[in-house]
C-alpha cells in the first residue's frame, strides 16, 4: 500500500501539527516497515529535516502565504497523490482537499477555529474554517487523537462517530525521567535558568491564558518573593493583537516583571531537560486537542 502524506508542516517542528506528522511518519516505518510512504513537501523547502531514510519525497512549486497553503491542499498535493499513484491520501492537520485521487483520511486533532471565536475573526477566517469542515465531512476517514475530540468532531461537524478513530499520542522517548545530569546543566548554563523555578512554555495565543497564568503568578512573588522566577519560553509574537495580548506589557502593570526571564525560543533537543529542571510547570491553556 502506498500512502502520500501532505507535509505542510513538516519544517515546522515548533507547531503541534508539525510534532504530530514527524512522531507519525517515524512510527509508521516502524510499525509497517512495508508501507511506501510519499512525503509531499510544501513550496520553498529545498531540504526536509529528520525525514525517515526510507520515505520517498515529492518536492513543489508554488506561493507561500495563507493563499499558497490553501493552493498546496487544494490543488498542489491532489496532482502530487494522483502523480505518485498513492492509494491513500493522508492529511495530518485540518486542511483536506476538496477532491482526492485516492482515498482520503484526514487528522483533525482540534476543532479550535469553530469553537473559540477569537481563532476565526475576519471574513477570510470563517471562509476557510467552512472550507475545511466541509472537506472533513468528505473524507473516507477522521483520525483524531482523544474522545474529547473526537466528540467534538460528531458534534462540530456532524461525523459520525464509526467514521472516526483515536489514536492517542504518546512520549517522545527522549522525555525520560532519568537522563544525564551532564545535558540538563548545559542547558541551564545555555538559557541562564535559576536553579528553581516556574516553567511555561506555547505560543502565547490567546487561549494558552499565560495573562491568567501572569495574573496567578503575583501570589507566588508575595508568598515567595524571588524564590520561583518564571521562566516563559517560546518565541516571542507581535504583541498587541487580538490573538496575542501584550503579555510583556501586561507583567509590567501587574509588578512582576523582573521576576520573569524571557528564554525565546527552545531547541527540540533541550525541552526535555527544561521540563526536568522546571520545579513547576504551568499549562493553563483552555482548549487542546488532547483532551484539556
């Protein structure tokens, strides 16, 4: 069996969509070490990381943007399943193609765009939210990766519940409890990390709540003083917008802000000692896929 999987976000290891179709395409080698499995890159990547070294890969050509990814569902990697002769066509995000070559099975690991307003302002939002739902309900398959959102989904978008299946996630091996002492003070030295304190860590969109988590965290400096700095990783937005609250701006009314540290942006390879030498670590986002 030969299956395309559309790699849109396959160099975008810091997204969870991205986390999601490298951690499927590794396990699906293996798993079914027999499957043929096509990875059709987006425009603009001339070279895919960490690509398993028996997965086939089908380069394209075209715009980038919001527009160019629309393009790439819609047209872009139908031509590349029909050019490939797959006969399963796999989209591992919210984004199936109208029309398909092959059979189509799409993950929708979230509904967020239908069910937080915030996540669909605009005219173009709601066009696209209504493009992909509608495509969702013409797939021949749904993966999704918990009941709550497979329940979301039946209820959402009126799938029925046969017409979907949970696959749950799983740990990254390297999120071992025990690993060496060695890596986890390097990567302390690297980011310059106290020797305690409170770790978050996401995209700073709005439904992570990190202004609710900035509000809480006043209690600990009163409680605690300078004992728990918090410590926000992730790489740093436009602040100001709707989708992204002026966080920096928001420490600094709220009297915190030389108790928080700033790391940017986290190597994959260092998260797994940053959640380790992390005393706490705070998640107060209020809707993920996985079941939050």
């Amino acid at each position: 069996m030969h299956v395309a999987i559309n790699g849109w976000f396959w160099n975008q290891a810091n997204t969870g969509s991205g986390q999601y179709v490298r951690r499927l395409l590794h396990q699906l080698v293996r798993v079914a070490p027999d499957l043929q499995l096509t990875l059709v890159l987006p425009p603009g990547i001339t070279q895919a990381e960490d690509v398993p070294e028996n997965v086939s890969l089908a380069m394209t050509t075209g715009a980038g943007g919001n527009l160019g990814k629309v393009w790439f569902e819609q047209r872009t990697f139908p031509r590349m399943v029909a050019q490939v002769q797959a006969d399963i066509a796999h989209v591992p995000y919210w984004g199936a193609p109208l029309t398909s070559p092959a059979r189509l099975v799409t993950s929708v690991l979230d509904v967020i765009p239908a069910v937080i307003p915030d996540y669909s302002r605009g005219f173009a939002a709601r066009l696209y939210t209504s493009l992909v739902s509608t495509t969702a309900r013409g797939s021949a398959h749904i993966l999704t990766l918990s009941q709550a959102s497979k329940l979301d989904i039946q209820q959402v978008l009126g799938i029925p519940a046969d017409s979907i299946t949970v696959t749950y996630l799983a740990a990254d091996p390297r999120y071992h409890p025990r690993m060496g002492a060695e890596r986890d003070a390097a990567v302390r030295q690297k980011y310059d990390l106290p020797d305690e304190f409170v770790l978050g860590i996401g995209g700073f969109d709005v439904r992570k709540q990190f202004d609710q988590l900035l509000l809480a965290y006043t209690y600990v400096t009163q409680a605690e003083g300078d004992r728990f700095p918090l410590v926000l990783a992730g790489r740093e937005p436009q602040w100001g917008t709707p989708m992204f609250p002026d966080l920096r701006r928001y420490a600094q009314e709220l009297g915190i802000a030389d108790h928080i540290r700033w790391i940017g942006y986290v190597e994959e390879d260092d998260k797994p000692s940053l959640y380790r030498l992390a005393r706490v670590f705070a998640f107060p986002s209020r809707y993920e896929g996985f079941g939050l």
